[in-house]
C-alpha cells in the first residue's frame, strides 16, 4: 500500500511540476549553465599555470563539488518548501484525512522533486564528463557507497526543517545554515585546505566536509572502501546522532500539530 | 440502531500564546447509522473543533470518541478510511491540475484500487454534475463548482460517513438546494450514508436534518428533531396587529395582562395603528382581543409575527437571539 502511494505521489508530484514549464526546463537548463561556468573557471585556473586539484582537474573537482552542492541544497529545502506550499494552498488537510500514515502526507509531496535532485545530478556528471570531466579513475562502488551514508545524514536536516516549518509555519534557518555556512567550508568549490586552521574548525564540525571528500576520493582517485573508511565512519557517526534527532523533532511537530491544529491557517 | 459515532465527555482546550482557550467542554452525543445529523450552533461554538477531532485532524484534550467503531485517537487509519471531510475551504485543490488528476490522487491516497480509480471518479463527478469539467484546471472552475468537487473528492473511497462543515458556504441557493437534495436523497436514502452536517444557518437544517444539535460555548444545550426540540419551548408567540380605537388606552390595558411580554406601538395613521405584541403564552391571545372589545376598538387585522423556526429554539437554549452586539462580546472572547 506504502508502495503504490509513493508512487502516486512521485506521479502527481511530476505533473504540478510539469505544470510549470518554464520552470520545469530552467532547472535542467539551468544544470548545464553551471557545467559551463565550472569548465570557463577550469580554463581560467589552468591559464594561471595551476593544474591538478586534489588528484585531478579542477573541472572534475567543481563537477563533483556542484553535483554535491544540489543534495546539500535539496536536503535542505525540498521537504519544506514541498510542505510550505500544501500549506498555502490548502492541500494540505484533505491529504491528511485520507487514510495516509501522517509523516507520509508531510514528507511526501517532496518525493518528485527528490528524484528529480538524483536525474539533476547524473544529468551534470553526464554532461561534464562529456565536456572533459575525468571520472576513469573512479571507483563507483565506494562512490555510491559514500553517496548513500551522506544523504541519510543530509535528510536529517531536511527533517529538521520540515518539523520547523509545521511548528513555526514559515521559512527555516536550516537554509541560510546550507546556503551560506555549507558552502563556504565543505569544500564545495574549493578544498578546505585553503582555509586558515581556525576556520577548517567549522568545517570539520560538518558531514558535508566529509562526504565531499570521500566522494571525490572515489570519483577522482579511485579510492577503495577501506581508504575512504574514516570518513564513512565519521558520516556514519552523525547520521546516528541526526537522523534519530530529526525524527524526533518531526514527531514533536506532529504532535504540536494535532494539539493546535493549524496547519491550513497559514 | 448503531451508534455510528460517539462522543462521551468530549473536550478541547486550545493553547493559544499561553492562554487556555476550551473550545468544547464534555460532550456527550452518538449519531446513528444513516442519520442526517446536524450540528448547529452561533460562530465559534465549537462546530468545526468537533469534526475536526471526530475526523482526526486535532488530538481531544479530554474524553473519547469513536467513529465507524474505532477510536479517533488510537485508530486514526481506520477512522480516516471511513470518513470523508467537507470544509468551506473551497481553495484547496492543485489549480493548475485538472478536476480528474486532483482526484486521481485523493483516491490513490484513500486506498482506491488502481483499477477502480477511473470508473470510481466518473461516478463522483456525474453525481455532482460536473463530468463536462473533468478535464478543466481546478483554477478555472467557480467556487460553487469547486465546492461540488470537494463534495465529490470526500466521497471518492464511497466512505459510510461524511462529515460536512458549512458546504454550502459559497453556493448560490439553486446549487446549495442542489447539494442538498443529493445529500439527503442519495446519499442518505440510498446509500445509506451517516451525513453529519454543520451550519450556522438554520432555514439550512429545518427541513433537511433528522435530529439536530444545538451548541454554545462548547457545550450542548439539545439534541433532537426539529419538532421535538420545538416542543421543549413554551408557547410563546408574537402578533402583529392593526387596529381602531383609542392607542394609548389599549395599549394600556394589554401591558396590565399577565402574560403580555411587551406592547410596541409600530405606526400610527388617521384611524389605525399597528402594534407588535410578544406573548408568554399564545393563549393570552384571546385576553388580548378581549380588551379590544370592551375599549370599544376594533380588530382590522392581524398575524403570527414570529417564525416558527428554530431561531427562537436557538435563542432560548443559548440564551438569546445573536445580536451584533453578543457576537462582537463572542469575537472579544477569543
Ligand atoms: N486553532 C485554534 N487555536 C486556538 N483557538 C481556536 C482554534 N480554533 C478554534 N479556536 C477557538 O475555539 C472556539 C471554537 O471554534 P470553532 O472553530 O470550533 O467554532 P465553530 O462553531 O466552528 O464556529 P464558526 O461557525 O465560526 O465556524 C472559538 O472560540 C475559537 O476562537
Ligand atoms: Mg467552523
């Protein structure tokens, strides 16, 4: 049952998008741009006499950082805004007296534009590889791997910022936390290195550093499971410690929810 | 008979930014299979709280309530398969989708096999007459038409129960009369449907709900047939009156009758005046012509000037009509 409601709202989920054309074909269009700004960048650097980054060119560095960069961003926002917009249109209350499991009706709506982050991503690495990008090294086994102990921890902040949605009924501080701290010192489009010591602080304090890095270890230098161990270990480490946190803030959202009951009042 | 729904000693306290707001206090009531029941009550009695309780969307803060046999609170699946919910929130559609693709999806959420989905949405949409905008983005129908697809939408798993709040909100009165002849007739009488039915307007209840309950302030103050809750109330009655004779002396000996509540004098002309006169019981009335004669008046004409409607059960069980004063007292209590 599960099953077949997934699947209708991966189903109805496509068709609001689709609805919107225009914006439905910026976000693909949108994909390919950067790939371009990432090449131009590349070009830049290499005429500046720099070559390889971390073990590769940084055309494959910024590939990857940019895949990395939607998850961190849909991670952040899908679930959401998804729920955010149910909410002001009222869609929200007949979802939830139907005879759906409640964390399904809230989280739900996002499962299109989720899949939609997967198609983004490969259709960028697809694309790079095409301009340049080189993934011969990679070692795809240990990438999916990172790929998939990441994005537990990353939905947990997801979670996190849909709960904060229900409770609050409006925009999180989960987003500015992704667009501005996340980018700056994970590493996305540069290595972490380059920051000062006192810095690199914060970015050891986040998942994203080490997921990055164990992900550009698979894809640029083909490293094996057990080299990027550490890092998986430490990934694991706050997926632990988030998800069950999340989960419990979702849980205290719902129950908020039901004890006030204003969802459609926006 | 089944008692389809039961309440016992059913009640909701808001929090509202650190005040305690109890919306509904200890309610007691069970509605029987098939029945057309109706929850009336002046704004902010507690209507909406009630159905939304009875329909899982908020946790009671005191009490109990089952619906189609199980619990609201433990077993909000099974409740939410066998209801379906109204609200006047005729919004609350995917505007860019199509009537058909919105209830595509309602119904893969309410568990309708894959393979029923399509005849199942033909048989709502014929219902509610609007097969020709099947295919018509949900943003471009009107509000009434939106407010037959929400009708149609809460029925889409074919649920024994449907709870209605104010579904004819937005309905002109052909459509609104519309709705209601399908609800009692088909849903109902054929179907055989438990409709439990809110409004705050009474012409909508009279002659349309079996039994009826009366809330204010959270609290019942009847239940019954419409008939039966209007022989709860004293014979009161008031008369309007044109006659001859002289205004002040008649006027006079009325006010010294036991029984007369208030003698108001409307207008007067070169021969006749006309008074409204409110009576305690209707059978002073004949006391009332009495004094007609021996002043030497005459009686041009008169009639029943009350409506025998449930607006005075109303105004008797919640202590007096909704003037625009108590409504605003209502508004400030919040
Ligand atoms: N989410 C809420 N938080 C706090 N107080 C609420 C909330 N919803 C309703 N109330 C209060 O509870 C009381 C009952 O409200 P309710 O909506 O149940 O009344 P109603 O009978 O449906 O009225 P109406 O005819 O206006 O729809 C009111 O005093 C209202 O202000
Ligand atoms: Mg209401």
């Amino acid at each position: 049952m599960t099953a077949a409601k997934l699947l209708a709202l991966i189903t109805h989920n496509f068709r609001l998008a689709w609805a919107y054309k225009l914006n439905f074909v910026t976000r693909y269009l949108g994909m390919i741009i950067s790939v371009l700004l990432f090449f131009f960048l590349d070009q830049l650097l290499q005429r500046g006499g720099a070559g390889q980054v971390e073990g590769g060119t940084y055309f494959t560095f910024l590939i990857i950082g940019g895949a990395f960069s939607k998850f961190l961003e849909l991670s952040s926002h899908a679930f959401s805004a998804n729920l955010r917009e149910e909410m002001l249109q009222g869609t929200i209350e007949p979802l939830l007296v139907t005879a759906t499991p409640v964390t399904l009706a809230l989280l739900g709506p996002s499962s299109w534009m989720l899949l939609e982050g997967v198609l983004l991503v490969l259709i960028q690495l697809g694309v790079g590889t095409a301009v340049g990008a080189d993934f011969s090294q990679a070692n795809w086994g240990t990438a999916v791997l990172v790929l998939l102990v990441s994005l537990s921890s990353l939905i947990s902040y997801g979670i996190f910022s849909a709960a904060f949605v229900i409770v609050f009924k409006r925009g999180d501080p989960m987003n500015w936390f992704i667009n501005s701290v996340a980018y700056v010192f994970s590493g996305v489009f540069f290595p972490v290195e380059l920051l000062p010591a006192w810095l690199r602080i914060i970015s050891y304090a986040l998942p994203f550093t080490y997921a990055l890095r164990a992900l550009r270890g698979a894809l640029m230098r083909g490293e094996t499971i057990a080299e990027v161990g550490g890092d998986l270990l430490v990934l694991g480490g706050f997926t632990a410690v988030l998800l069950p946190l999340s989960l419990f803030a979702l849980r205290y959202a719902i129950r908020h929810l039901k004890q006030t009951g204003e969802l459609a009042h926006y | 008979m089944t008692e389809i729904i039961k309440a016992t000693n059913l009640s909701k306290t808001y929090q509202s930014r650190g005040k305690a707001v109890t919306a509904v206090s200890h309610i007691n009531f069970s509605v029987n299979q098939g029945e057309l029941f109706g929850l009336f009550g002046p704004n902010g009695a507690g209507k909406s709280t009630i159905v939304r309780m009875l329909t899982t969307l908020l946790a009671p803060t005191g009490g109990t309530a089952t619906v189609n046999g199980f619990d609201v609170v433990r077993q909000e699946m099974q409740v939410r398969a066998s209801i379906g919910l109204v609200t006047a929130d005729e919004r609350s559609f995917y505007g860019r989708l199509t009537a058909r693709q919105n209830l595509q999806f309602y119904a893969a959420m309410q568990n309708v096999p894959r393979g029923q989905i399509p005849q199942r949405i033909g048989e709502v949409l014929a219902l509610f007459g609007l097969s020709h905008k099947a295919d018509a983005a949900t943003q471009s129908l009107s509000t009434g038409q939106k407010q037959r697809l929400n009708i149609a939408r809460a029925l889409i798993h074919n649920p024994p129960i449907l709870f209605l709040d104010e579904p004819t909100k937005s309905m002109d009165v052909q459509t609104s009369d519309f709705v209601k002849a399908l609800i009692r007739d088909e849903l109902v009488n054929q179907q055989g449907k438990t409709v439990v039915f809110i409004s705050h307007e009474l012409y909508e209840m009279e002659n349309f709900c079996d039994r009826v309950i009366i809330l204010a302030n959270g609290t019942v103050q009847a239940v019954g047939t419409p008939a039966e809750l209007g022989a709860l109330l004293p014979r009161r009655a008031l008369f309007r009156l044109v006659v001859e004779g002289n205004p002040a002396a008649l006027a006079q000996g009325w006010q010294a009758l036991d029984g007369v509540e208030s003698v108001t004098e409307i207008s007067r002309g070169a021969t006749q005046t006309t008074f409204d006169i409110a009576l305690a019981d209707e059978r002073v009335w004949f006391a009332v012509l009495a004094v007609i004669e021996g002043g030497n008046g005459r009686l041009e004409s008169y009639h029943r000037a009350d409506d025998e409607s449930l607006r005075r059960i109303v105004a008797h069980f919640s202590g007096g009509e909704l003037t625009a004063e108590n409504a605003e007292d209502a508004e400030k209590k919040r």
